[in-house]
C-alpha cells in the first residue's frame, strides 16, 4: 500500500528541488536575454514558495522564530509569482516594455501589502503565532492576533484571485502577439508560443481550484484539493516551465537583429497623412508583381521586412496598403497566393500535400492545412475529390 505522507514528500521535494535547478539554469544563462532573467526570478519565486513546507517536512521539531519567518517568506514571495509570469511572457512575445512605469504600482500592490501583513505578524509575540495556525479557536485570540489572522485570510483569499486576474491577462497578451505576428511574418510557428497558452490555462484551473477549497475550508471546514494533490500540481508547473521555457525561441535564445526589430518593431501606428492615393497603387501594384510574377511567397521565411525592401517601400506604408486597401493582414495575404498555386496542384494530383505545401512556401502540413480549409473551407483532400473548383486569385 502507497504511503500517502510519503508520497507528498517525494512529490513536494521534487517541486523544490526542479525549481531551484531551473533557477540555477536561468543563472548561468541569463547572458541570453531579460526573458531569461525573469524565467529565473519567477523559479526563485516559485522556490522560496515551497521553501516553508520543505523546511517543515525535513526538519522533525522547528525552531518557533525559524519556521514563522520561512512562512512568511514563503508567503511573501508567493504574490510575486503571478506578476512575473505576466513580465516572462511579454518578454518572451516581445512587448515593447514589461509594463508601464505609471501601471508598475498595480503589480506591486498585493505583494507590498503582503510585506506589511507578513511584518505584522512576525512582531507578535510566539505564543501568538502559534496560535492563529495551530491552536485555539479565532475567538480565544487577542486582538492583535485575530487582526493579523484575519489579515492573513483575506490576504489568502488575494492570492488566488491575483491568479485568477492574471491568467487571462496573459491569455490578452498572447492573443495580441499572434496577431502581430501575422502582420509581420508569413510563416509564425517559429515565433509562436502557444505552450504558454495550455500552462496559463493550467495555472487557471489550479488557481480555481485553490480558491474553492480556501473557500471550502472557510465556510464548511473541508478540503477540497488535498496536499498531495496540490504538490502534484505544483510539480506539474515547474515541470512545464522546466520543459518548454527553458529551451523557448525566440525571446530566450538571442535571435538575429532582424527579427527582433520585427517583433518589438511597432506594427500598428501608420503615417496615414505621408500616404497618398497614388502611393498606395504604387505599392499595391508592386506587391502583386513581387507575388504573380516573382512568386516572392514561395520564400516560407518571407517576412514584412523582406517583402518591404524588395519592393522599395517602407514597412508602414506596405503593413497600411495590406490592411486599408488589400484588406489583409500580410500572413493571410501571402499565405492567399500559396493557396492559390497550391490548388491546381492538388487537383493534378502528381505530388503528396506535404510536397506541395512545401513548393508553395509552407514550412509545415499543419500550417498549410489549416490556410487552406480556412480560406477554401475544406481540406486539401476534400478539395481534390470535390468537383470543379472556382479558382480566384487573392487580393
């Protein structure tokens, strides 16, 4: 039979021990970039999290001052972890900024009153701090201990629900950076980071699940996600982060200067005033030159950038032609022109679908499947068996 106690302490102290050897990579690799750097802030975080727990299950009979102080340690670094995912992940897509300096009290608010409150009750007196945890009922307590736990509920309570307003903010930011992707490159898997997507997705859940058996525990005195499960959790986070953060690119791995102008470039300001009638024509003239008669969309690394000095123009006026007159972002643009060659190829049926997405500038089957059941509304092999077939050119 499993030994439960057991169990939670293997699962515990490996949570600790990935997150401090993350850490320790972040530390020899932070030359990479500030991605990194805020990888292994949000590790340390993570670390010093758990560091009471590891400290409670390792040591037999705790010093009073020693183990209070780790709480609180553990507490305090908690309400910085959820900042720093949002820092990471802005980072990592290439915002221009982690956040703004007027909004940079926003993200701090929490953790510095959780300072105060933390400060709060390591001035009690022992006897006190052991009794909001461990022992009588919160009536029996003085006053200054029933203010200091009740501080420390509510501040519980914050925790989660600091979570649970920062998941889908990263979820925002996510959102934005694949639609800036699509403006600037026509093939974005490289760029992508859609891991970031399942694990905030992941933290939300988890974080529901804190905050329904906090309140649970609050108001019916009962658990609804037990320690082992919830050192599982944790272990499957730092896991993720271990996994696929550490080995993420482009914003942990030093990329060329071209396309990190590309992605911290911004992408939606036009010079609206500078661009004439006739200027745009130009340009939407050109543009369909570089694609019918130069097939320039066969480039699978074909970018913005590339596509702008090719044809002389600067990169706003190309991105506002695409959008004011064409209509489209330049992914779905480019991406319209190799669906368009793609189509009697299929039809003749003398190469696979993975050859033909290739020929055309896909770098991938996945991405040339869902580009043409987008813009054709079927796959490509319903496209072949179907009868007769409309072909357009795009733009």
């Amino acid at each position: 039979m499993v030994d439960i106690n057991l169990l939670f302490v293997v699962l515990q102290s490996a949570g600790f021990s990935a997150a401090c050897i993350a850490f320790a990579l972040c530390l020899v690799q932070w030359r990479y970039g500030p991605a990194y750097v805020m990888l292994g802030l949000m590790f340390l975080a993570l670390a010093i999290s758990e560091l009471s727990v590891m400290f409670e299950i390792t040591v037999a009979d705790p010093p009073e001052t020693a183990r209070d102080v780790l709480r609180m340690t553990s507490y305090f670094s908690t309400f910085f972890i959820a900042p720093l995912f949002l820092f990471y992940v802005r980072l990592l897509t290439g915002s221009e900024s982690i956040c703004a300096r007027r909004g940079l009290w926003f993200h701090m608010a929490l953790p510095a009153l959780s300072f105060i409150v933390a400060a709060g009750f390591l001035t009690l007196p022992p006897d006190i701090r052991t009794a909001i945890f461990e022992g009588p009922a919160f009536a029996t307590l003085p006053n200054a201990g029933k203010t200091s736990a009740l501080a420390l509920v509510v501040m519980e309570g914050l925790i989660y629900c600091q979570w649970l307003l920062y998941v889908p903010w990263v979820l925002r930011v996510q959102v934005q950076h694949k639609a800036r992707l699509r403006d600037l490159f026509a093939s974005t898997e490289v760029f992508e980071t859609r891991w970031v997507i399942g694990t905030a997705l992941f933290l939300g859940v988890y974080a529901a699940l804190c905050f329904a058996d906090f309140m649970a525990g609050l108001v019916y005195d009962i658990d609804i996600l037990g320690h082992l499960q919830d050192a599982f959790m944790v272990l499957v986070i730092v896991s993720i982060f271990m996994l696929w953060g550490l080995r993420q690119s482009p914003g942990l791995h030093g990329p060329r200067e071209a396309v990190h102008q590309a992605i911290t470039a911004p992408h939606s300001k036009y010079e609206r005033s500078a661009l004439a009638d006739t200027h745009a024509d130009r340009i939407e003239r050109k543009l369909r030159v570089a694609m019918q008669q130069e097939h320039l969309y066969r480039d699978p690394n074909l970018s913005l950038w590339t596509l702008s000095q090719h044809i002389g123009a600067t990169t706003n006026y190309v991105s506002q032609t695409l959008n004011e007159r064409v209509g489209q972002s330049f992914f779905d643009y480019v991406n319209g022109w190799r669906i368009e060659e793609a189509k009697p190829l299929i039809r003749r049926g003398e190469q696979t679908v993975l050859a033909i997405a290739y020929e055309v500038g896909f770098n991938s089957r996945s991405s040339f499947y869902a580009a043409f059941k987008k813009q054709t509304g079927v796959t490509p092999t319903a496209y072949k068996s179907a009868p007769g077939a409309l072909e357009v050119a795009p733009g």
